[in-house]
C-alpha cells in the first residue's frame, strides 16, 4: 500500500479517476496472494469504492462511494496511511486547489449547503428505496399524523381548503374540527350504506350538504361510502394503505401547466429539428394521458369539472415553416389540453428583462385557465426554472422533470466549468439546476439510474450532491438522492400507435405499399439508400437522431464485421440524412460521413438500408410492425441513453429488443427475459449475442415469439402512460398535502434560494451573450 501511495502521489498534485487508482493500484503489487489481502483491508475497499481522488502530496483524498446515493470522504497519509474522514467542503477545497488555488484558500468563498434546510425533511435510507419516495412520504405522513387529534388538524386544513374556483369540495367551512368531521363522515355512511349502490350522487346530494358535506365522494352511493370510510380510517388510525387510497380519490388536480420552453414545441414537422426528440413526444404523451385520467377521475369523484392542461413554451417568430409561432394551438386527440406560445421578450435595449417570461407567461395562464392552476410541472433547465418561478410565486405545487442532465455528459464538466462555459454556459445552467431541484415539490424521473446511477456509474441527480464550481460557487450539499422528492415515473409509448403486430385487425395496411417502397424498393434517393437482396431474411431495426452518442455507425460497423449475423440477418437503419453538406451540427456531420465510409469499407450493399429521418410517427408505428413481421429485432445501441423511447415502441409492437446496457434501457430490460442488454463498448460480443438469439430462433421457431410476447408482457406491467398519469396525480395530491404540513420550512428555504436566484444566478444570465440566446435553448436540452 506504500508503494501504492507512493505512486500516486509521484506526479504531484492531480484529479485521478477510479480507473487510474485501480491501474497503480494492480501495478504496486506483484504478489497475488498479498494483493487479494490488500484489496479486501480498509484501504483496499476504500480505493476500490473511489469514485474519484485528489492528490495533494502528502495527502490523498478520496470521494468513497460504497452504495449508490452513499458518499464518504476522506484522506490518507501517503507516508503513515494513516487516514482521517473529511467533510464534503474540505474535500471540495482540495479539489479546487487543482484548479484554483486561490478560491479554495478563500475563507470568504460563497459555500451554499441545502442540507442545512432539510433537518425536518424525513430522509429514506435504503439505497434501493431511492426514486420510491411517494410510498415513503405516504408512510411518513400517516406516522406524522398519528397520535393525537391534533396533528389531524393540518388534514382538516387540507380538506377545508378544497375548493374548485370558489366552490367548495368534500367538506365546509361547518366541519371546522376533526370530531365534527367524524360524526358526519358516521352520519353519511351509514346513510349511504341503506342505498342501492348504483343510487347516482345528486340524488342524495342534499342530505349531505345537511351534514356539511360537498361534492366530489364519489358518482354512486358504493364509491361514496368506499371514499367515506377510507377517510374515517385514516381520521382513526391512519395507515399507508388507507392514506395511499385517500390522496388517490381526493378532487385536487384540475389545472396542469406543464413548461417545456426551449427548442421547436410541436406536434408536426418538428421531429430532426434542434431539440426535437423524444422530449417533445413525451410532453404530447404524458398531457393526453393525464387528460385521460383526470376526466376518469372527475366522472368518478361525481363532479362535472373540464380539466385543463398547457403546455407552456416558446413563440418563436421566425419557425421555419412549422406552427412554433402560433400562440394557441388545440393539442391533437385531447378535449381540453393546447399549446400556449409565448415569446422571449427582451427590453429596447435588447437585454431579456429577469422574471419576464415568467411574468408574461403567468398572465397569459391566468388569462386563459380563469384562475390559478393545480400543478406546475417544469422540464429541463429552463423549463423547471420557469416552473420554480412560477409556483413560488402563486404558491402552487411544484414538479421538475429532466430525463437528461447536463452535468455528467461532460468529464469534469463543475470544476472546469470556466473552460466550456463559453460554448455551454454550465455555471449558468448548473445553478438553476440546483435552483429548481431544491425549490421543487417533487422530482419525477424515468428511471432508477437517472437518479442514483448504478454500482459502477454516478446517477445524474447523485453527481449535484457535492459540486464545486470554483471561484463562483461551492455546493456542499446540493441535492441529496435519499430525499423522499425523487420518484420514478417511467413513461409509455402511444398505444393507439405502437400496438402489437399481431392485432391484425388494427394494423395500417394502407401504408403498407409506402413501407413496402422504404424497405425494399432498389433505387437510391432522398429518402433511402442501399438495398436488401435477400428479402427472406429477418431485419434488424434501429432508429435515432444521428448523434454520436446514438451509436447507429456502431451498429452498423458490428453489423459490417459480423459474417454470421450478415448471413442471417438485413440491417435497416432510420437516421438523420445522407447529405453531410446540409447539416449545420458538426457531430451529424461526421457521423453521415462515417456512415457512407463504413457501407463502402464492409461491401455491405444488398444487405443494409439506410433510411432517412421519419417524421410520421403512425406509419413508424406499422414500419415497427412490419419489421415484426419479418421475425427480425429492433436494436437500440446507444453509448449511452438516458430513457429510450425507441426501446419501449419496439416492445410495445411486440419487437423483440436488445438495448444498451448504458442507462434507462437496461432497467426497462430484464436480460435475456422481456429482451436482451448489449454491451455498446463492446461490439464483437453484442452482435454475438444478436447472432445467437437468431440462430436459436432457427432451430425453434416458438423462441421468437416468446421473446415477443415477454416483451408486451413487461411494458404492460411497467411501462404505460396509465400507470405513469396515476402515479403522478398520486403524487401531486400527496406532495401538495406535504408542502402544507412542511410550510414553515419551505418557507424558510424558499427565502434562501431567492437570495442565491436573486444575488448569483441573475448575474450569471446577466452575462450570457444575447446573440447566443437560442444557443443556449438549442444546446442544453436532449
Ligand atoms: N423518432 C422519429 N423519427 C426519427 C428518429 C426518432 O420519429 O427519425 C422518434 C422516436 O420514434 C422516438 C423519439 O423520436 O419517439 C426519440 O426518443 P428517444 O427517447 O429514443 O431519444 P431522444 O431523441 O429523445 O434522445
Ligand atoms: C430524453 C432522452 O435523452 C431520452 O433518453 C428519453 O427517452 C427522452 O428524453 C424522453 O424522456
């Protein structure tokens, strides 16, 4: 271990990451007996647990992280090895001093610590708990409310205050004390229970109102007794069963306002567009299914209430053809949901006025809902800043989504944060980043490792827990994982679009002859490129914007390098355009340019396809079906992926799927069960792996389609918007009923990051050039 340390502090002061503690590691011990001794003691584990350590000779200081969402510092003596535990301020001045010495010996250096405000916030423990925080605060709410009478009260608060636009909900102003919600809640249910089930609301309505109760129990007389006695157990004895239950009925969410402001919001001829990928069809998913669910929901409660729900983004003046600069447009297949478009205006001397988005898009909400709304939902940097403002202001709950950060696609990205902020910004993004984090109600992510990573690798929310952004800014608690704010909410795909290619009394066949034209037909041209020879060989599928991180020219070169899967496969890839002159991005061009090279050097004409960008999601819902048809797979290869839409319409049409191993897919995947993982650093042993499950489909014909339907079977356990807008009304009301109990500590944290918004984060955008404002929309999302 000596030696070990020796080694590392040789070069002097550096960053080092876990894979070059490893490599000094192994190379200190030629003894493998004595190694495997070293690597099970205390500093063995503690090296091997690095994430990253900062060598400052004599001192080694490590970031230990034992167990997702876990960190630890401390330092070692390379001399004595004697070590010490730090906190996670000294840990990130001796980073600092890499970097800027000066700032990192600055006692006056801005330190912000949001932990310090969370000392009554319950946090969960259990690292596999992370991401379940809704189930956690529901149990925590029961035990806050338990023992006496009075800690009901902030309930009877909550219920007292439902109310939609002035008419009151559940219960008046006459049951102001939990014993006389008791005894009418009796009074009603044993009332109710004497009725015929079906008896409709109204037809006893005013027998309620006699005992002080409103609208919203229920439709029939059975949900109304069900709703009743639910809440009289919770008054009783409340349990999570019966708390989950309450703030799933409770009538609290009308009005959503959902901000996604940067890049092209559309619903066509967007798509391929800068900033137009799966965000915007996960925005135009998610509103239709919570406009599905909260009208079952009204229709339930016995209320005859229109929700509403916008979606908030940018007017842009100049939209290239698109609708992006139409103020209002009716969002397509809903009743009640639209697109509101407001511009970016700046002041005569062209400086974007602080707040003034917020403010113009507040009036404009206000203007169009006739009144506040319910939830306020944020998405990515601008957005969930947006959002933060807004509901601070009117006081409504909060949630922020943002399926990819910025923070850990960039090496270093915090503490050589002055070297990329010229093209990025990060100081800028980073601090609303954590701005809206912490101002948030709660977080709804797409996966576990979104938040906490996996083993191996640091989840996205996890790296804002200790950040430094020298001589700006050191965040020593920026965001813990283990707060119950963070929950998985996975999105589906469009049902109505991607369905089973076994529905064949669904499937589109008037596009069949158009698919019929993009698969197989001979000719080169705008649209297509290559061809398939053998048309009686299953394809295999890919489709993605043509980024690097996509990976397509890495399945492609598997494809090209692997004899026995060209022999028994076709390769069809849907990806940007052939053209590399008529692309403005330089990692699309390169990747165009791969593509022509890696088709010429592998000889793959008449075996692969290259189809350009597709636009029309419907007939891309029957292009997946027909690849079913043909008993191929959809392959999903990216470097990494933070969620992959692809991955689950691919399943959702009953396409058996090997995704990346790299984020969301390999948790919507369980390998080798309702799919396969394949190892994207790895390309021999993936296209191996999609070899053999061919071969074995070869020698039993049942295997393809049990592979299929295994598929369909894991995305309708876990992957539809169904179960996505249930859980996140879910959490809307329970949230909204925390913030309440918690009021005087959001309180005080709200004051807190005012000041850091107001002192630090305003003269950051005060100094991002103006010419660079779609810039910054166009390159901090996706
Ligand atoms: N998509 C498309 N045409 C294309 C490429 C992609 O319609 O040429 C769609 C795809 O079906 C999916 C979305 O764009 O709905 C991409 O979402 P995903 O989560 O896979 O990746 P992102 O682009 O968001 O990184
Ligand atoms: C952003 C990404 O990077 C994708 O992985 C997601 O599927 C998409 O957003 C939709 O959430």
């Amino acid at each position: 271990m000596k030696r070990c340390f020796s080694s590392y502090v040789s070069k002097g002061k550096r960053l080092m990451k876990n894979k070059q503690l490893m490599a000094e590691l192994e190379k200190s011990m030629d003894d493998k007996v004595e190694k495997a001794r070293l690597m099970e003691g205390f500093l063995g584990y503690i090296i091997c647990s690095t994430q990253e350590a900062v060598v400052l000779p004599p001192f080694v200081a490590f970031a230990v992280r034992p167990h997702p969402g876990i960190w630890e510092f401390v330092k070692v003596h390379s001399e004595d090895l004697s070590v010490e535990g730090i906190t996670s301020s000294e840990y990130l001045k001796f980073k600092e001093t890499i970097f800027d010495e000066t700032w990192a010996n600055d006692e006056n250096a801005l330190e912000v610590d949001f932990g310090a405000f969370d000392i009554a916030t319950p946090q969960l423990a259990l690292p596999s708990s992370i991401g379940s925080g809704l189930q956690f605060m529901t149990r925590f709410l029961a035990s806050k409310i338990h023992d006496h009478s009075e800690s009901m009260k902030p309930l009877l608060d909550y219920l007292l205050a439902l109310n939609h636009r002035g008419q009151n909900l559940l219960i008046n102003g006459t049951l102001n004390t939990v014993n006389k919600l008791q005894t009418a809640l009796l009074l009603a249910e044993d009332f109710v229970s004497d009725l015929p089930k079906s008896t409709p609301f109204p037809k006893f309505e005013h027998r309620f109102l006699e005992w002080g109760l409103e609208k919203g129990w229920g439709d029939t007389a059975e949900r109304v007794k069900d709703s009743i006695h639910c809440l009289s157990e919770v008054l009783q004895a409340p349990d999570p069963l019966n708390m989950e239950k309450l703030f799933g009925f409770i009538p609290c969410i009308f009005n959503i306002v959902i901000f996604s402001p940067h890049g092209y919001f559309g619903q066509a001829d967007v798509l391929g567009l800068p900033d137009t990928g799966g965000q915007v069809v996960y925005i135009l998913d998610q509103v239709k299914a919570f406009e599905e669910e909260l009208l079952l929901r009204i229709k339930q409660q016995g209320l005859n209430i229109k929700p509403q729900i916008l979606v908030l983004t940018r007017l842009i003046p100049e939209a290239q053809g698109t609708k992006c600069n139409q103020e209002r447009e009716p969002i397509l297949n809903t009743n009640h949901s639209f697109i509101l478009r407001v511009p970016f205006k700046t002041t005569e001397d062209r400086v974007l006025k602080q707040w003034r988005y917020a403010k113009d898009a507040a009036a404009k909400i206000i203007d169009h809902m006739e009144g506040i709304p319910d939830l306020i939902i944020g998405n990515y940097t601008d957005g969930n800043l947006v959002a933060s403002l807004m509901a601070s202001k009117l006081g409504v709950t909060q949630a922020t989504i943002a399926h990819a950060l910025e923070k850990t696609k960039y090496e270093d990205s915090d503490i050589k944060w002055k070297e990329l902020d010229p093209k990025y910004h990060f100081s800028c993004q980073f601090t609303a980043d954590i701005l809206a984090m912490n101002t948030t109600d709660f977080i709804i992510t797409s996966t576990y490792q979104e938040i906490a990573g996996s083993k191996d690798r640091v989840g996205q929310y996890e790296s804002h827990y200790a950040f430094s952004l020298p001589g700006l800014c050191r965040f020593v608690t920026g965001i813990n994982v283990f707060n119950p704010k963070f929950n998985i909410a996975s999105p589906g795909a469009d049902q109505s679009i991607y369905f089973p290619y076994t529905q064949t009394q669904k499937r589109l066949t008037s596009f069949h002859p158009e698919i019929e034209e993009l698969l197989y037909s001979k000719e080169d041209n705008d649209q297509h490129l290559g061809y398939l020879a053998d048309r009686n060989k299953p394809i295999i599928f890919s489709m993605a914007r043509l980024d690097t991180v996509k990976n397509i020219t890495g399945l492609v070169e598997w494809y090209g390098k692997n004899q026995r899967l060209r022999e028994l496969v076709n390769l069809v890839v849907v990806a940007g355009f052939f053209d590399p002159s008529k692309s403005k991005d330089r990692e699309e061009i390169s990747e165009i340019k791969k593509m022509h090279s890696l088709i010429g050097k592998y000889q793959m004409k008449g075996q692969i396809r290259w189809i350009a960008a597709q636009t029309d999601r419907v007939r891309n819902g029957e292009l997946y079906r027909c690849i079913a048809d043909s008993k191929g797979a959809f392959v999903q290869p990216a470097l990494y992926e933070a969620f992959g839409l692809t991955v689950i319409e691919a399943m959702n049409c009953g396409l058996p799927t090997f995704a990346t191993n790299q984020g969301g897919p390999a948790e919507i995947i369980v390998d080798g069960v309702s799919g396969f993982h394949i190892n994207p650093n790895n390309g021999d042993e993936s296209s191996n792996k999609i070899v053999d499950f061919f071969e074995k489909c070869m020698a039993d014909s049942s295997y393809w389609n049990k592979m299929s339907t295994a598929a369909l079977q894991r995305i309708y356990e876990c992957y539809t918007w169904k179960i996505y807008a249930n859980k996140v009304l879910n959490m809307g009301s329970t949230y909204t009923f925390w913030r309440q109990l918690n009021k005087e500590q959001k309180h005080a944290k709200e004051r807190y990051l005012q000041m850091l918004y107001n002192l630090q984060f305003r003269n950051l955008a005060r100094m991002v050039p103006m010419a660079g404002m779609a810039g910054i929309a166009g390159e901090q999302a996706q």
